[in-house]
C-alpha cells in the first residue's frame, strides 16, 4: 500500500547549514540535518507515499513532494514493523517544526 522513494532532487539550487523549513509554524532556525529541505550538499530527497496501482510495469503514486521528472534512485517496500518507531523526542520535534497531526 505504501512505498518509500529515494529521489534526486535536481532542481535544488545551493545549500546552506542553518535553514527555516518550509511550511514551519514558527519563525525557528534547524541545522540543515534536522530538516527535510532538498537544499543539501547531497541533494538526496526521500519519500513515503501511497502506492495506488501497478499497471503494466508502471506505478501510481499520490503523495509524492518531489516534481514530476524527477530522477528516482530507489524504490523500496514500506514495512510499520520495520520502518516506524515511536518517539517522544521525534513527537517533541514535530511540534517545534510546526507539522500539523501531531498530539501532545
């Protein structure tokens, strides 16, 4: 049902190590590191998103934050038992960084 997508974020001018998130809440500057920015010294972006159909070798996707045409370096099963870990520290973080569906 859910896929995770490494992508290269080619369209990504530059980078700096202090950024402000896009669609942040909060006028709050993160090191680089901390953010998903696809400004990086390694422009690698990544993605879980919802696999809607496979048809005829081709896969439809929604969900996706990356510009159609963008180069795909990896596609790789989404697995809760694998993939998902629950954090106070990473709920904390959420907060800070504005995200919405986030509980306190």
């Amino acid at each position: 049902e859910y896929i995770i997508v490494l992508y290269h974020c080619d369209r990504a001018k530059g980078w700096k190590s202090i950024v402000n998130p896009g669609g942040s809440n909060q006028d709050i500057e993160f090191g680089l590191f901390a953010t998903r920015t696809p400004a990086r010294p390694n422009p690698i972006g990544i993605a879980l998103i919802k696999l809607e159909k496979i048809e005829n070798g081709i896969l439809y996707v929604s969900g996706i934050d990356a510009y159609e045409g963008t180069p795909v370096l990896d596609i790789k099963p989404y697995l809760p038992s694998v993939d998902s870990v629950k954090s106070s520290r990473n709920r904390q973080m959420e907060r800070e960084l504005g995200l919405r569906n986030t509980k306190k």
